[in-house]
C-alpha cells in the first residue's frame, strides 16, 4: 500500500480578487475529486489573489499506480483551469516500510 500526495502550486494570471481566486480553485478541486476519485483542499497561499495551492492525496497498491494517477491529476489541473502550473511536489509514503 502507498500513499502519493501532490501539492500543486498555480498562477491564476485573470483573478482580480480573493473571491475570483476561491471560485477557480473550488472548481478545480471539486473537478478533481469527482474525476479522479481522490482527496482534494486548498492547503496554503489562502490570502494571496493570484497564487492558490492545493493538495491531492490517494493511495493506491503500487507506486507506480499513484504516481500514473497523480500525474493525470496535475495535466489535469493545467488543462481545465488554463493557469499555469507554477510547481508541483509529489511524495510517496509506504506506512508498511516507513514506520
């Protein structure tokens, strides 16, 4: 068993306000959580109008599984939004071997 998260940072370029940036990413991570059947949240850059973060987790058998998975996740997340994908950080946990 292997837990993958993804902390995908975004330039939203056309938000001219708080309340631009949260309707985005709301979408987007609404988006992904039905689409890709993982857990999605806004986890950092809560204040800043043009930069939002979020979180994606999900486990899975194999870490190629997830890493395939979390990879569509973050095409994804550039597609639809048509912000750029400044960064993204993705790490793996084996709780079986990393206790």
């Amino acid at each position: 068993m292997i837990v993958g998260t993804c902390r995908i940072e975004l330039y939203l370029a056309g938000s001219q306000s708080l309340k631009d940036k949260r309707r985005v990413i709301k979408s987007l991570t609404d988006k992904i959580a039905h689409r890709f059947n993982v857990s999605v949240a806004e986890v950092d850059d809560h204040e800043l109008r043009q930069r939002g973060t979020i979180g994606v987790a999900h486990l899975g058998c194999t870490q190629t599984d997830v890493e395939k998975l979390l990879n569509r996740v973050v095409s994804y997340a550039q597609s639809t939004t048509g912000e750029d994908v400044v960064r993204c950080v993705v790490s793996y946990f084996d709780p079986e071997k990393d206790v």
